[in-house]
C-alpha cells in the first residue's frame, strides 16, 4: 500500500543519525540501529513487541512506550510504529492535522487496524520517537533542559522532522540551541579560532564537531531557505575557516550526507577577499599605536615594535579571521616577553579598538554572505 501521508503531505523523509547512548535511554525504544556507514545493525529487540500474526506484514514492531492503550491512531515509520492519539498530534503539527483530516474514516479509503486509523511514513522510527515524546512530555524531557547538551547530529535529526511536520515550538527551541553555539550577536570572547568546537563539554547547550558548521548553515537553509535562522550568518563565518575543499565534501549524518547548499559555497568563495581585507583593518590599531605611541615608557613602546613585526611574521594581517579575538596574543606576548610587555593602559586601549573594528566586521556579515534582512542581535 502506499504510503498515504507522504504522498498527501508532499514531504520528504528525513533521514539522520542514532542517537547518543544518554539521549537515546531517555527518549527511544531499544530498537535496531539505523544501518552505519558498514551496514552494521545491533541486535536490540528484546524490548520491542510484535502485532498479531495476520498484521505482522503490514505494522512494524510495536514502541512500546508510545503504544499507548488508548490510543486511536497507528503511526508506521521504518522499524517502529506507534499507537497515539490524534488530539495531541493535531495540537503540535498543522501537518499531522491535515493528514488526520485527510485519513477521516468517514470519508472511505482509510487503512485502519485495531479500530485505529493507520498513517505510513518513511521516517526512521527512533527519531520519530524521539519527536513524540517531546509531544507529549513537554518540557520534562531532556530536550527542552539547555543544562543537557544534545551532539549536534541528534538536534538536527529532531529539527529536521520538527520542520517536516510544523512541531513550530521545538524547531524554536533547535535554533535557540544553535544561537549558542553560533552567535547570533557579536560577544568579544568569541571567535577564537572554531570555538563552536567544545570536545564534548557542551558549553554551548550543543556538542558540535568541526564539520558542523557545514551542517548548521545547511539545517538553516532547510529551516527557512529564504528567510534562515540568525545563526546562518556565523555559521558560514566558520565555513570560511575551513579549508575551501571542504565546502565540497558532504558531511555524513547516519545514512544521510549534508551539503552546503551550492549558493552558500558561492558566497563563501567570494566573501573571502573581503574576510582578508577586514581582517587587516580589525588588526590596525596595534599598527596605528605603533606609529603614534599614546605613552612615553619605553617597555611599553619596545612591546609594540616587537608585537608589530611578529603579527607580521606570522601572517597576521594576511588571514581571513576578521572576528578573532586578538587577546590570547597579548597573552602569549606578556608570558614570552615581560621586559616588552606593554602597560595597563595602551594594552586595554589597543585592545578596545580591535574589538571595535571586529563588532563593525561582524555586523557586515549579513551583507557579506547575501543574507537578506539579517540584523544581528542587540
């Protein structure tokens, strides 16, 4: 039989990857694995149930959790199905509404099972679990606990069906998560190098690996391709980072490959002449002071010869970092060199000025990668 919600709706399945161990003992059945890179399964069907012998080709194994007694709607996703009710799903999705509405029984055509009415659809079952029991256990979950870090991957399977079914509430709180980990407005101590990068610490309310900036500005995109999330904007900040082969390579979620969208790869491509630019006028001012010494203490003025012509070795007005932060190089310079280190006031003022530099960068970002109306936070 067809698959009559996916037809109807008109959407595609997304696909995504398996859950953390700590996210999935909360919000899944132990249920097989979606198929790895290898194809691999593990065999975890010692919780699942099985409908009657004359339904087993027609329902998956039952979730257990979300088989709900007096439930009146069977959902049939790949490996999973679940006994729900229609209420709840019509309150959190336009989607599902529809569908329902379509699938009235007194309109003829309906499957039915069990007196419940049956909706198919091609999403894998565990993730759908996942979006369920956010429905129906709100706020209590680990979902909606910004102390609870969620891997990046996992958010983005959940998001991913959130915007496929409307759930609008918790596709707000996916891009609130995302906000903290690519800011959406300009924080001084940001930007050091792909800090979005945390080795797990969840420091941002979002665990990300380095490649997960490709995959953020492509959820954005898949979030509102013409209007994406305030996040978009430092997202493909980061992109820029990465060398340029990167935009070209897909970044593997489960069984799904994530691409930078080929107009983000363009803009990225041709932001990069003005990234250097910007990153020569963020670092200026230590140059400007250079020529113009704002004190006459003669460490402090050898501190900044000194500072002036390593940045110069090393290439630091010829990057494409317009909004790193510069001050672990003062840092650096201080531990290395305390006979040059330069004094309270001109390091403090040096330093004002390239974070003013760097906040106007950050607001041209919007213009920079072609985002119409994009407007950082205040």
């Amino acid at each position: 039989m067809q698959r009559r919600s996916q037809t109807k709706a008109g959407i595609d399945a997304n696909d995504g990857p398996p859950a953390s161990k700590r996210f999935k003992a909360e919000h899944e059945e132990h249920v097989p694995a979606r198929p790895s890179a290898n194809n691999s399964l593990r065999p975890e069907f010692d919780m699942l149930s099985f409908p009657s012998d004359s339904a087993k080709d027609v329902l998956n194994p039952r979730c257990e959790k979300l088989w709900l007694r007096d439930g009146n709607v069977i959902l049939v996703a790949e490996t999973l199905a679940f006994k729900v009710h229609a209420s709840v799903l019509e309150r959190h999705s336009v989607v599902f509404g529809e569908l329902l509405a379509e699938e009235d029984p007194a309109r003829g055509h309906t499957e039915t099972h069990d007196n419940c009415r049956v909706l198919r659809t091609s999403d894998w079952g565990p993730e759908l679990a996942q979006l369920l029991h956010i429905m129906y256990d709100g706020g209590t979950v680990t979902f909606f606990d910004r102390a609870k870090p969620i891997p990046f991957a996992e958010l983005r399977a959940i998001t991913l069906l959130a915007v496929k079914y409307k759930v609008t509430h918790v596709v707000a709180h996916a891009v609130s998560r995302l906000e903290a980990a690519f800011p959406i407005k300009f924080d001084p101590t940001r930007f050091t190098d792909l800090d979005y990068v945390d080795g797990g610490s969840g420091k941002y309310s979002v665990i990300c690996k380095e490649e997960d900036c490709i995959g953020a500005a492509a959820l954005a995109r898949a979030i509102d391709p013409a209007r994406p999330p305030s996040f978009i904007a430092s997202a493909l900040y980061y992109c820029c980072q990465l060398p340029t082969a990167r935009f070209f390579n897909p970044v593997q979620y489960g069984r799904e490959a994530a691409f930078l969208p080929s107009a983000d790869i363009q803009v990225c491509a041709s932001a990069y002449q003005w990234l250097l630019k910007a990153d020569r006028t963020v670092r200026m001012p230590l140059l400007y002071m250079f020529e113009q010494p704002l004190c006459n203490d003669n460490i402090c003025t050898s501190g900044v010869r000194h500072m002036v012509k390593k940045w110069l070795l090393v290439g630091r007005w010829a990057g494409h970092e317009a909004l790193r932060t510069s001050d672990d190089w003062f840092v650096e310079h201080a531990e290395k060199h305390p006979e040059k280190r330069l004094c309270a006031s001109c390091e403090a003022h040096v330093k004002a000025s390239i974070d003013g530099e760097r906040a106007k960068a950050f607001q041209a970002l919007g213009k920079v990668f072609g985002l119409q109306g994009w407007r950082p936070a205040q």
